[in-house]
C-alpha cells in the first residue's frame, strides 16, 4: 500500500450509532474507503474473510465473539487486517496490543486521534508491505502511546533493567524485547558490540581509536557513541574490514 491506495476500512460494533459517528469520521479523512460495517464479532469475521479490508476498526464488548477474541482470531490469519480498537474501556490497551492492535483509541472518539490511528496504519503496512513474515520495524508502548520504529531509523540498541533503550532517529523509547530476542529475529541486521548494545549494522561508520580508554563507535547519523567491549573488538574490527 502506498500513500495514493485508499485503505479500506471495516468498522465493527453493536452500537449504530458508534457505527455511524466512525462512518463520518471516516469520510473527513482523505485516502479511506468504507469496506463496510458489522454489529457482531462473528458477522465482521466473515466479512473479513470474504471483502479483505486493509483496516478493521473494531469495539471490544459485543455480545458473542467479542473484540479481543476477534483480534486474536485475525493473529492467526496469513494476511490478516490492521486493527484499531475503538472502545470505551480506557484500561484495556495492553491486552489489545497483545492482540497486535496498531492503535487503541478510547470513545468518544475524536478526529485528530482517528486521523493518527490511520497514519499509523498506512507505516504499519509500508513497513510490513501487507505480507507475512518478520515486521521491518519495533514496536515501543510507552504509557498506553504506542510507536513503530522503522528498523532503518535505528542506531543501536542498549539493555537497561527490564527493558531496551532504542536510541533512532526521533529520539528514543523502549521497547520490552531482550537483545537475544532481537539479534536472532533480525539475524544481520544488528551486531554486538558490547553485552548491553547491539548496533544497527548499516550505521557503523568506523572505530573512534584512543590511547588510553575504551574503543567506541562512529555512527551515521548521531552523535553518540556506544562503548565496544573488548570481548567484542575482534568481531567488530573483523566486520568493518570483510565490509570494506
């Protein structure tokens, strides 16, 4: 999908009339197409299956298959939508985002926030290209907000407590992955240079050598500097020179 493809969009909830204030709000937002609606869990998954939409905005409480279980079912699929959950329960959002929601936005909804939830939707589907398979980007929820960093806007990647401190081109955020679990995810795509840091590969620009304290790393496109081991010096010199 790029940005001149309408994203067809399915709304879903029992309520008409939530259903029809995300049916004008949908029409105020330039590049969405209605794909239809549904009033049950069990209805818009059939629609799903049969019209494809590239957006189910879909409410949690429904009689029957609900909007979680929904959500789950569709984590299942090969090519499933792109989920925003829409709902009056503000205390939900971390169980949505397990269900791989892009974005959760709390009724009554507004404008600005749906308008967002869609340019989210439209990174989410240029980063993943609308096929399965490994996602080219980081997922980071902070304080319900949630954020898709785009692996190509990384720098590196540094243990901290209980999370991981992803340092890219916007700043930085955390994201709750251990570096085990993102070095073998994205095998080459990242290298350790020290036991708390994995860095963008793409991004080393050289050593930054001294005579007396530890060796650090030159980075494109940032100014910071992540210390490398001495465990890890070797591999990291071996991979600046077979880089040419």
């Amino acid at each position: 999908m790029n940005d001149k493809t309408a994203i067809r969009t399915l709304i879903v909830d029992d309520e008409p009339p939530a259903r029809a204030r995300l049916k004008r709000l949908l029409g105020k937002i330039a590049g969405c197409e209605l794909a239809g609606e549904a009033g049950s869990g069990t209805k818009a998954l059939e629609m799903i299956r049969e019209r494809r939409p590239d957006l189910v905005l879909l409410d949690i409480s429904m009689p029957g298959l609900d909007g979680m279980a929904l959500a789950a079912t569709l984590q299942s699929m090969e090519h499933p939508p792109a989920v925003v959950f829409c709902t009056a329960w503000p205390d939900r959002a971390l169980a949505a985002f397990d269900r791989d929601a892009v974005d959760y936005l709390v009724k009554p909804v507004r404008l600005e926030r749906l308008q967002a939830a869609v340019r989210k939707v439209r990174r989410y589907q240029a980063q993943t290209g609308g096929a399965p398979g490994t996602p080219d980007f980081l997922r980071a929820t902070v304080g319900g907000k949630t954020t898709l960093v785009p692996l190509d806007e990384i720098f590196c990647l540094v243990a901290e407590d209980k999370y991981t401190t992803v340092r890219y081109q916007h700043g930085k955020t955390v994201v709750n992955d251990s570096l085990v679990e993102l070095e073998r995810r994205y095998p080459g795509r990242f290298l350790k240079v020290h036991r708390n840091t994995l860095v963008a590969t793409a991004r080393i620009r050289g050593l930054q050598k001294s005579l007396d304290g530890p060796k650090r790393l030159l980075l494109e496109g940032t100014d910071f500097q992540p210390e490398v081991s001495r465990r890890c010096l070797s591999a990291v010199r071996r991979y600046i020179r077979n880089r040419g």
